[in-house]
C-alpha cells in the first residue's frame, strides 16, 4: 500500500470511525463425513504459517492493522470471487457473545481499501433470524455504508454433508448453506472472537463457520425441534457429546473452513462461553490466511492448553489443515506473551476434556 493511501485508511480509522462509533453507540450496543475433502489453503507439512497480531485501543483499527500484513496474498486470492463474511453471532439478542461491529468495520474497510467490494455478510444464529442479529448488533448501518449484502443463510441453497452421533454412531444428513462450501466463487472469512466454550473448550475461527453453516428452518429454536415444529440442523453438528462434536469438527474442517481467519480479542469471553460468559479486555487482534495457525495462536492468548481442544488437536494431528507448531508459526507484530491472558474455563472442563480418553467398547 502506498504511503498516502496508507495514511488515508489510517486516518479514516481515526476520524470517521468516531463518526461510526457514535452512530453504533446510539443504538446502545454493549461493548463428518468428507468423502470429497480438500486441503485447507495453508501449506502445511513443514511450511511456517504467518499470524498477524495487531494491539491497541481502537477495535477497527486493530481489525484493519493484523489484516494489512496480508494485503497482496489476500487481494490475489479473492480474484473475482465473492467475498462471504461470518460473523459470529450464536444468538440474536447478546452482544457479548457476537462479532462486534466495529470489528466488522476494520475487515470491511480493508476490503474497501485492496479494492474488494462484493461482500456479503452472512449468518445463521442458533436462534432467531440472521436479520434480527443484525439489526440488534449494528450490522445494518455497516452493510449500507459499504454495500454490502446482509444474508440469511438459513433461506439459501443448502447441500447435504454428514455427521454421526456418538449415541448411535450412525452417520445423519446435515444441512449446510452452499455460500459456505463453495470455494471457486466465495472466499470466506471468519469475523470470530476470543470465547470459551461449554462442550468443546474455545471456539475460535473454525468452529464458527462450520457451526455456522448449518441451517435450520423458520421457527426452530435452540433444539433440534423449535415450538413451530421447524428442525435445526445445529444439534447434529453438535454430535450427541464431547466426542462427536470434536469428530464432525475436525472431518467436516476439509470442506468447511474460512480462507481468511480474523479473531477479535478486544473484548473476549470467559467463564460459561460461548454465551453465557463473562468479558475480558485484551484489546488484540489476530488474522492469518492459515485457519489453524489462527486458532493455535487464539489459544495461546487465552492461556489454554491447545492439547485440550480435542477437534484443534485432530485437526494438528492430521497434517494436512494448515500449521498448529508454534515453533513454525511467525508472529508478525509484537509477541503474543506480552498480550497473553489466562481465561477463566467452563465448570465442566473435565467433562469437555473427557475426549482424550476413548469412550468404552461395546
């Protein structure tokens, strides 16, 4: 980026961001089964992975400066395709535990600034609708500001991926939005934050868009049936317990996995995540074109053990879905030691690590 155009994107994070973060505050925001898997778009093996970790006391700014390391790979690898950016709201009506808006406005303004405008922002809230999420976290405002379009994945195209259920360990048809799975006209990019998480340890950029993608029907709630009879889809994701859902994670990672990993920590969640939690302040952010690399490094901020998160471990393991070797992950900015917290975990630690051990045979 030139210098000026550079100054230019800086300035604009400085004033018209104050601009935005005053109309946003006006609103009163609270701070499976892959038979045809590919290869994530990391080199893996014995190829380092770059993570960009970016500090400071302006959420969008900080979203814009970890993103700004990758500009030319990130501009080349977009090309022509869609832009698809998933946000993480697991719910409609908790801020706390969703992508903030002016995370948001940093990815959206770097994608303004390497000339990418065909954007759309797309969810699928556990529950309620993904319009009722972006009304209530400012998303509106953003999506008109930048022209970008706001999609409901749950009324788009879907296609059938499978995932078992630890209870009968049996494959079952599960509803993925096509958006998400389409990479030769979509580039994905995980808006995800800092959180624990109550049945697999932390969820970071991965288990945003798979978890995301599923789908559910008009009037399904949390459950797999809503009041309205409609069924989500979600639930089977989920597995049945601590080891189908660290399985379905990590086999349905081939095929559902963001290009670009973007997670906020200006403000994380611990304790009872990914809702339920409470916030802590670290004001970073991280992004890399290496999904796994990004979760690795997301970990190591919230002090956990990585070993710990049974779908990140296989995911590691497998050697084929990017980089998870601190000892081969450069950290471009200052080192992630000086920004590291130690997150409170979720009362039932001993029952999501209860993965390592192999449930009893028949």
């Amino acid at each position: 980026m030139a210098a000026d155009t550079r100054s230019s994107r800086r300035s604009f994070l400085k004033t018209s961001l104050v601009g935005g973060a005053a109309a946003l505050a006006a609103t009163k925001l609270p701070v499976a089964m892959a038979a045809d898997a590919a290869p994530a778009a990391a080199e893996v093996g014995g190829a380092a992975s770059r993570v960009s970790l970016a500090a400071g006391d302006d959420r969008a700014k900080i979203a814009f400066d970890s993103l700004a390391p990758f500009k030319k790979e990130i501009a080349a690898a977009i090309g022509s395709k869609r832009v698809v950016l998933k946000p993480n709201d697991v719910i409609v009506d908790v801020p706390l535990c969703a992508t903030n808006a002016e995370n948001l406005e940093g990815i959206l303004e770097f994608l303004h600034s390497i000339g990418k405008t065909d954007i759309a922002i797309a969810e699928s809230p556990a529950n309620g609708t993904a319009m009722e999420a972006f009304a209530n976290y400012g998303y509106d405002k953003l999506a008109a500001k930048y022209n970008a379009k706001l999609v409901n994945l749950d009324a788009e195209k879907y296609r059938i991926v499978y995932c078992i259920d630890q209870k009968d360990m049996q494959p079952h048809a599960v509803r993925v939005a096509t958006m998400m799975m389409d990479p030769a006209n979509n580039y994905v990019i995980s808006a995800a934050k800092l959180k624990t998480h109550d049945l697999v340890g932390i969820t970071l950029s991965l288990k945003n868009v798979v978890v995301g993608a599923g789908i559910k029907d008009s009037g399904a709630g949390l459950g797999r049936r809503g009041a309205g009879g409609g069924r989500s889809d979600k639930p089977l994701i989920h597995g049945g317990g601590v080891y189908g859902i660290n399985y379905n994670l990590f086999a349905l990672s081939a095929r559902l996995h963001p290009d670009l990993a973007v997670i906020d920590g200006y403000e994380g969640m611990e304790g009872t995540g990914p809702v339920n939690g409470t916030p802590i302040s670290q004001k970073v952010c991280i992004a890399s074109t290496d999904w796994l690399a990004a979760d690795r490094v997301g970990a190591e901020l919230m002090g956990v053990d990585f070993d710990k998160i049974g779908y990140l471990s296989y995911c590691a393991k497998a050697g084929d879905r990017g980089q998870a070797d601190l000892g081969k992950i450069e950290i471009v900015g200052p080192p992630v030691k000086d920004y590291a917290k130690t997150y409170q975990l979720p009362r039932q630690w001993e029952q999501i690590t209860s993965w390592q051990t192999p449930p009893a045979t028949a």
